[in-house]
C-alpha cells in the first residue's frame, strides 16, 4: 500500500508519531525531497552525466516520480520495472534496459513499451537480438572486479575486457547497433580508484572499436556504487566522484556518458518505523520484539551487507544493552543486540535510519506478517504543507 500526504520534515519525531497514528506500524517514510537533493547534489559532482536511476533499490512510483520530474532517466532490468515506467506514463526514450541476462519475453516486453538500449555480455546474450535489429541496439558490459566493494557485481555480469571486440564483431556481424559500453564495479565502493581504472580501459576499447567501425560506439555506462553512509563512514561524494569527473574529462567530447545511481539516491531519502510489539528479559538484558525485522524491512541485512543506525524515540531513562528482534517465529530474526537504549515499553518506536535502498525492495512477507506501509512525503517540489 502507498499513500501520500505532505510534511516539512517527515524524519522528525512529532511527524513519525503522527504518521504512526495515522498509518500504522510499520512504516517506510520516503521524503521525496531528500530524493530531490540526493539527485541534486549527485548532478553537481557528476556534470553532464545523464544520472538513470535504478529503480532495484526502491521500486516504488514516488521514488520514480521524483527523479523523473527532477529531469533524470531510468535503468530498468526486468519486466516488473518496465511495467511500473509504462503505468507512470514514462517517456520509453528516457528509459534502457540493463538487465545482462534476459528471456525473449523481457526484451519484447521491454521493446513494446519503446525501449531501445539493451545491455549484453556475451555472445548467447548478443545473438537474442537478431531478431529485433531495427529496434535494438547494445551497450556491451564489461567486467571490472572490485573485491574492495561491499557487493562485487562484476563478479556475476561483464565479460573480460579482452573479450568485448569479439562480441561487437559478432554484433556486427548479425546486424546489430553496438551503441557502446558499459560496466558496474559494485555497490559500496570504498573510493573510485576502480571507477577510473575502468573508465580508461574502455576508452581504450571504444578507440580500437572504432578503428574497426564495430558499430556508433558513443555512449559510456559508467554504472553506480555511489557509496551512502550507514553506520559506517563513507567517503563524501564530492570526493568520491572527483577522480571520476577527471577521468571523464579526458574522453571524447561527443561521448555520452550515462550513469546507474539507485542507492545513493533513495537509501537516505527513508527511515523504517517499527513498534515494540513485546519484551521479555533474557540472561540479564532486555529483549524487544518489533513488528517489522529481517523478513521485513530490515531483509538488508541479509541481502546487502547495510547495518543501519537505529535509535528509539523514546530518549529518557538509562541506557543499557538489549536485544532487538523482528516479529517472525524464527530463530535467526534478530535486527541487532547490545545496542544501548532507554527500558522501553510496547508501543515504542524504534527508527532504522538510511533504510531506503533495498530493505522494503526485498521484504517478504513470511509467517504472514504484512510488508511496511510505504508512505511518500514531499512528493511535489516545494510542498510545505500538511496533512
């Protein structure tokens, strides 16, 4: 369920509380205009990059709306996000399809809706666009391992650098536009050392591709892994995309350079609200059980390695170690132990902060308890008014 109403600031405990009374718990507050900056501030350290947001972290319409109106594009992969683009009247041209291992039907649907740009990493995956040469074209995607990262994607996608001129010769050869390249170094970078090493391999790529006139070869994915603090620092994002912004500046003018951002955009645009459902004390602390936990919106735990910064919003009182589990009869859901907080009572809040990027994405709803209610604050720029 998604509901929108309007607040200044929706992070503040007086608008938690009201939002709670109104909605429930649980809840995942998105501000829409903490996506806005998010997006502003990614645009000002990266000039001229077309920023396409990856709906995989927040596929949700008011994160796509916003970027959208913010003048960004998309990164879709599957037939789910080409379906919630086309039910939001998303222009298709403002849209590709990075997903490097599709079915025949994903790449109909995707091209049914007016998407043109498709990703591929090898030749089975070329040789699916025989068929639709005069409505696709390719961004081949080239593998740069990153072990620093906290989530090595081109572990799993990519083709070995040495690879990519035998497959635009196989594109070629089939009839079909290679538009350009394409890579991901992973999710978290601990800095851009990767990004750039990268970058300069396929500018190398792209020269010798079209010394042999391998196909227009003017575009450049340069992929996502803008890093967002969670309870760990994370280089500022200025300095992060410096070396970056260098390394694009010595490419060739009329290269277009595009870009996957769906973490730093949305994860700290959220906060997950939970309430203690019920305690019990356990080998000399306490133990809360919340309503929402590792099934839930805290699944990140488990999926994308992200610790989250939780607090209560109940503040007086001594703190002392305790336990927080999530609602589920199983054993292994439990969000966090020996963070420090005040005795709490059922009906507490407890906040997980930065929880916007892939915590109610992979929710489930096993042992039958519900999702979060998303609710989306903000949603048009300049709103200041409320409910």
């Amino acid at each position: 369920m998604a509901r929108n109403v309007r607040f200044i600031d929706p992070f503040e405990p007086v608008h938690i509380r009201r939002l709670v009374g109104e909605f429930g718990s649980p809840l995942l507050i998105v501000d829409c205009e903490r996506i806005r900056a998010q997006f502003r501030k990614l645009t000002r350290v990266l000039p001229g990059v077309d920023l396409h947001y990856a709906l995989k972290p927040l596929p949700h319409a008011a994160a796509v709306r916003t970027v959208i109106e913010a003048g960004g594009f998309l990164d879709l992969a599957t037939t789910g996000e080409v379906q919630l683009a086309a039910s939001l009247a998303v222009a298709p041209e403002r849209c590709i399809h990075t997903h490097p291992i599709k079915t025949e039907r994903d790449i109909r649907n995707a091209l049914h809706f007016g998407v043109r740009t498709f990703v591929a990493d090898n030749a089975d995956e070329v040789k699916k666009f025989a068929h639709f040469t005069d409505r696709a074209e390719l961004l081949l995607r080239t593998s740069f391992r990153s072990p620093g990262a906290v989530c090595d994607l081109s572990r799993k996608f990519g083709c070995d650098p040495a690879e990519v001129l035998e497959l635009a010769r196989l594109a070629a050869d089939l009839g079909i536009a290679v538009r350009g390249l394409s890579f991901h170094v992973g999710s978290q970078a601990p800095d851009s050392a990767k990004h750039v090493e990268a970058i300069e391999a396929c500018a190398r790529l792209l020269l010798a591709a079209r010394r042999e006139k391998l196909g227009v070869l003017d575009t450049l994915d340069i992929g996502g892994g803008f890093p967002i603090r969670y309870l760990q620092n994370a280089q500022e994002i200025g300095s992060f995309c410096a070396p970056i912004r260098a390394a694009l500046a010595r490419l060739p003018k009329r290269l277009r350079i595009i870009a996957e951002p769906g973490r730093f955009i949305v994860g700290p645009a959220a906060i997950g609200v939970a309430s203690v459902m019920g305690r019990a004390r356990r080998e000399g602390r306490w133990w809360y059980y919340l309503d929402d936990g590792l099934y839930g919106s805290y699944s990140g735990q488990l999926y994308d390695h992200a610790h989250y910064p939780i607090e209560a919003l109940r503040t007086a009182g001594e703190r002392s170690p305790c336990v927080l589990a999530g609602p589920t009869c199983d054993s292994i859901d439990v969000i966090a132990e020996n963070v420090l907080l005040p005795q709490l009572r059922c009906g507490d809040l407890i906040i997980g902060r930065a929880m916007g990027a892939y915590t109610w994405a992979s929710a489930s709803e096993f042992n039958f308890f519900p999702k979060a209610t998303v609710v989306s604050v903000n949603a048009r720029a300049g709103d200041t008014g409320s409910v």
